[in-house]
C-alpha cells in the first residue's frame, strides 16, 4: 500500500507523516512538491487500487485559515474534511500552531474514517499530553476551556481526559514555579546489560570486559564532579537522582560505590529527596549489591519483570523467570526498601489480555509503591522493529490491555501520577505511572513534565537545562564510548555555556 501526499499552501510534511503514523506504520508514503502537485492534481488517472492520494491545502479565505483534506483511491472520492482556525482554540495564542493544527484535522478526519479508528489522544503525536494542560493553566485558561481543547481541537476521549485530569491532580503538587528553577536533578547513566531485550533501542553494551567498564567509570566519574561543581556554582539545589541506563546493577558494589562517590563529594545523600536506581533485571541482583545500595542511600529502586509469563520472558532474551522477579522483591522488601518500582509491557509479541491480566494479578498482589505500564514502541533500531515484516498499531488488543491494566490498579488503591508517549506505538496509546497514595516517583514526575533542569552524566544522555518557564535546551552525550571518553570537554563546555 502506497498514500501519496499533495500539499498546496503549506509544507507540513513532518507533521503529515506523522498524522498518517496514528494509523499505519507500514504503508509507503510519497510526499508532492507545490510544484508536483499543481502539475498532478487536475490530471484523473489510473493510480493503482492499493495507491491513495490525500490532496491537503492551506488558504486564508476571509481573514481565516481553513485546512482542507481530500482522500481518493485512484478517482474516487473517499472521504474529505474542512477546519477553520475560528473553530479551534489552542492553549496559548500561536498562529503557526494554528495553521498547523487545521490542516492535521482535516487529515486526521479523513484517515480516521478510512481505517474505521478513534484513536484516544486524537491527532495527537506529542510526548507530553499533560503538559498541554500546564501550558493551559499558565496562560489562564480555565479548567472547562482546557477540557475543551482537549476534546475539540486535539480529539482526546473522554475516558483519556479523565484519565489525564487525574494525573495532573498529582502533579499539580510537584508544580512550583520558583522552586522549579532552583532546582535540578542529576541523571547518571550505565550503558551496560547482562542481554539486549529484543524491543530495546537504548544505547548499551553487552559483554563487556571489567577494565572497559572500569574505564568508563573513571570517565563518568570526571563528569559528575564537574557537572555538580556547574550547578553548585549556579545555585541550583539538587532535587532528585536517578540512575538509570542500561541496567545498573550488572555493577559490582565497588563499581556502585564508584559512582556515588563524586556524589558525597558535596551532598549528603540522605537529605536528597529521592534517589532511584534501576535494578530492573533480577538476575543482576545479589543481597550485597541491595544492601550496597541502601549504605548509598537509595531510596527507590526497580525491579523490573516487563511480563511474569515464561514463554514471553525467553522470547525477549530476558534471562530470567517469574519466580526470579518475586525472589528479589520480597529480598528488597526484607532490605528495608520501602518504594519499588515494577515496569509492565502491553503489546508483547504472542500476548493477549489473559497474559497481561496474569502479569498485573501477579505484581499489583506484591503491591510495589509504583507499577509503570508501557504500551510496546517500534524503536527503529531495536531488535524487534528490524525482524518484524509487518508493525502492527493492535489498536483492539491494547485497549482490551489497558482495560484489564487500569481496573486491576484502580481496585488495587493505585492512581496514574505521570504519562508519556512515544513514537510508532501500538494503539497510540501511552507509557503511564501508578502509584499507592503519597509514593509517587518525584524523578518521573520534573522530567516529564520538563519542570525542571535535568543534568545528566554518562555516554547517550541527555541532559535538558531550564532557561525560562517554558524553555529548555537540551544537551546530547556521545554514543560511543571512545567520543565519551576522547572529547568529555566538548559535552563540559555546552553545560557551562548554560548554567551561566
């Protein structure tokens, strides 16, 4: 299947592509110049039944932009739509946002027809869903207006409006403008792991030797100092730490105590609010690492079993098993951890709702403070996404799945603290925290949100420095360990230029 974009008036071709992703992840699509497109558009010709074209314009017709969309499957007419810009608001006043939003809809409309599908965030294809409400709020919008942008302009459900009001009530806690500012929180990556899970992109190494390691260390080491004296310097107080990658615990306790020491330094670790350290893959964890931990302070950590059903657990390349997850928890548990987190996947290939609704009945009975359910992204170069012939949206399943999710974590006394998307995911659904009253993860929360400065230290991080309300700017790592290493300075010296 082809579709074949004719745009006249404007050239939203990232924006296009990505509102024709909602629904198919598979289906070859060809963007026409202006040029193409004035040529083509008048001319009826036989195109081929598996090829679409999808004509979008832009015009200013009495003082209003109007966004039109036209789908035909050789000449037929299929489906068309109309917006104009007086039908819609927006959270803040932005005309390019505008214009760009007229012609999504009227695209939106047309497509959603054609693959008979009501995706839950609508035309949305952004991150951060919540945030649009922040925004909202900051530029005086009421509560009814916001719920109206929701569902109007950006065709959110109900059930997810709900879903995301209830989310924002927690994080509305964490939403303090002045404090935002005065604080950051430190990111420390480990890009190593035991195995690579199949739908993984992140970067990581597997296999690697002690002294490649150890040699690594002793880099991240000079850039945690050095990032920490910057923030000191700017009078930033540190909020949160997370350590993440990667799989951290494939760390011994030496290489543990390693990386907090630069730490220590110049923080006592038990006045920092919230330290988090992913411990996700059991077979990594011993009770001397957990025990390390603790004398470091941490006060979060997870555990991570992605699915209890064994078959799904080999197919992975997770080299572990179920019983495996519920061994090291209840050791954390004996440890005196009093906050895990446990990551869930929907959409796991071979799944349906009978094993996601094992998985949950399975972890939400060890009740963790926090349950993290991921809907299943095609990273572009994960193992999965290069092996499949086909990338299924599943957009029936992953309701079901989110279905089954919600109600056992709303009976079990969870509630959603934190939401985000990602690109090519099944059922364009979400990624979604739950947390037991009062233990949200704080971490999970700024980052989200972008309410505050994130620095971070380690190769393929990426640290986003505040510098207004509404505004960062992000700073990238290199991704090999030799650029890591051979030029720290460079990465350094963007860090400085911001924390000025």
């Amino acid at each position: 299947m082809k579709l074949i974009y004719y745009f006249w008036g404007h050239n939203y071709e990232y924006e296009c592509r990505n509102a024709l992703r909602i629904f198919d992840l598979n289906i070859d699509c060809e963007i026409k110049t202006a040029e193409e497109t004035a040529t083509e558009i008048e001319e009826t010709y036989d195109i081929g039944d598996d090829i679409l074209r999808l004509i979008s314009t832009l015009s200013e017709e009495d003082g209003d932009e109007v966004g039109r969309a036209s789908l035909y499957c050789n000449d037929k007419l299929l489906f068309e739509s109309e917006y104009k810009g007086n039908e819609i608001i927006l959270e803040c006043e932005n005309n390019k946002k505008l214009r760009k939003t007229v012609v999504v809809k009227a695209i939106h409309q047309v497509l959603k027809r054609y693959y008979n599908v009501t995706p839950d965030y609508g035309i949305l294809t952004g991150v951060r869903v919540v945030k649009i409400m922040i925004t909202a709020r900051r530029h005086h919008k009421t509560d009814e207006e916001i719920t109206r942008i929701l569902r109007e302009t950006y065709e959110v459900t109900d059930e997810k409006i709900k879903f995301l009001w209830d989310i924002l009530k927690i994080e509305e806690y964490y939403i303090n403008e002045e404090q935002n500012n005065n604080n950051y929180n430190l990111y420390i990556g480990i890009p190593f792991c035991p195995s690579k899970c199949i739908y993984c992109s992140f970067t990581s190494f597997v296999g690697c030797r002690e002294d490649i390691i150890n040699d690594y260390l002793e880099s991240l080491v000079y850039e945690t100092e050095q990032t920490i004296k910057m923030a000191i310097e700017k009078g930033l107080n540190l909020n949160t730490i997370y350590v993440g990658g990667g799989t951290p615990s494939i760390l011994s306790e030496k290489q543990i105590n390693i990386i907090f020491a630069p730490i220590k330094k110049y923080y006592d670790l038990s006045e920092i609010k919230e330290i988090t350290f992913e411990a996700g893959r059991p077979d990594t964890l011993t009770e001397e690492k957990l025990l390390c931990l603790k004398e470091n302070s941490v006060n979060r950590i997870s555990i991570n079993p992605q699915t209890m059903n064994e078959k799904t657990l080999l197919a992975m390349e997770r080299n572990h098993t179920a019983a495996d997850i519920m061994l090291k928890y209840e050791m954390a548990k004996k440890i005196g951890f009093d906050c895990i987190n446990m990551d869930i996947i929907l959409g796991l290939p071979g799944e349906d709702e009978s094993d996601v609704k094992r998985t949950i009945s399975q972890v939400a009975a060890l009740r963790p403070e926090n349950i993290t359910v991921h809907a299943l992204a095609y990273k572009k170069k994960s193992e999965l996404t290069r092996e499949s012939e086909k990338l299924y949206k599943d957009y029936d399943l992953i309701g079901k799945m989110n279905d089954v999710v919600h109600r056992w974590c709303t009976e079990a006394g969870y509630n959603p603290y934190y939401m985000y998307r990602q690109k090519n995911i099944k059922g364009n659904s979400e990624n979604a925290g739950f947390t037991l009253p009062g233990r949200e993860g704080i971490y999970n929360i700024v980052i989200t949100e972008e309410l505050e400065s994130i620095l971070a230290c380690g190769l393929g991080a990426s640290s986003k420095i505040k510098i207004s309300s509404d505004r960062h700017i992000p700073v990238h790592n290199f991704k090999s360990l030799e650029e890591y290493k051979g030029r720290m300075n460079e990465i350094l010296d963007k860090k400085k230029e911001l924390l000025k």
